[in-house]
C-alpha cells in the first residue's frame, strides 16, 4: 500500500465519521511504529506470507495487543515442499514463495503466544 493509498484509506475513514476509531499506516509488519498493547486487534490480510521474517512479525502482533487482543489472520499455506522454478522473485510476489504449511503458520502462533 503506498503513501497515496494510505492517505485515500485515511480521508475514507474520515469521511464515513471513523476517522477517530480507524486509521491506516504505512510500515515494516517486523517494527510496527506502534507502542506496546496500544491495539485492540490485528488484521493480517494476505500478506503474512510476504514478511521477510515471519517471526518478527507475529511478535509485534503479539507487542501491540492489548490485554484480550485479538489476531485475525488469513493467508495462503501450502502442502508441501514448492517445485523448483517457484523459488524466483516473481514466485514471491505472487504471494506462492513464501507461504507457509498450514503446522509453520501454526508454530508462529504458538511461539508468540496465540493460542487459536
């Protein structure tokens, strides 16, 4: 999402009288710009499989959630190990590169302390 879209996203919130209870930035999911506990929720919409370090990530999710914080996160998993010719950077854009089996997704979960 880039500065313009984040702007857009922002002006939208405003305009529907959400601009205090929404609002949208652009940043590394690994160093979220963000105090401790100041979330209520975390939505990670198709883009999990995109993050560099996934770990790094679920451990800001985890940083940034209040107490009864909660984490809604969809994305693509995988069966099994990805043929050759997936590994190149188009594979990656494509969100396919980095996706994870369903039992990693669940081992970033577990080792941040989400227990769903």
């Amino acid at each position: 999402m880039g500065n313009h879209n984040v702007e857009s996203a922002n002006q939208e919130a405003a305009a529907k009288g959400l601009g205090t209870r929404v609002r949208f930035e652009r940043a590394d999911a690994g160093l979220l710009p963000a105090p401790d506990g100041s979330f209520d929720a975390v939505i990670c919409e198709c883009a999990f499989c995109t993050f560099p370090n996934k770990t790094a990530a679920a451990n800001e999710f985890v940083r940034v959630l209040g107490p009864g914080g909660q984490v809604g996160l969809s994305d693509l998993t995988r069966v099994r190990v990805l043929p050759k010719g997936l590994d190149s950077l188009l594979a990656w854009v494509a969100c396919v590169r980095g996706c994870a089996t369903h039992r990693e997704l669940r081992s970033y979960s577990s080792r941040c302390g989400f227990n769903g």
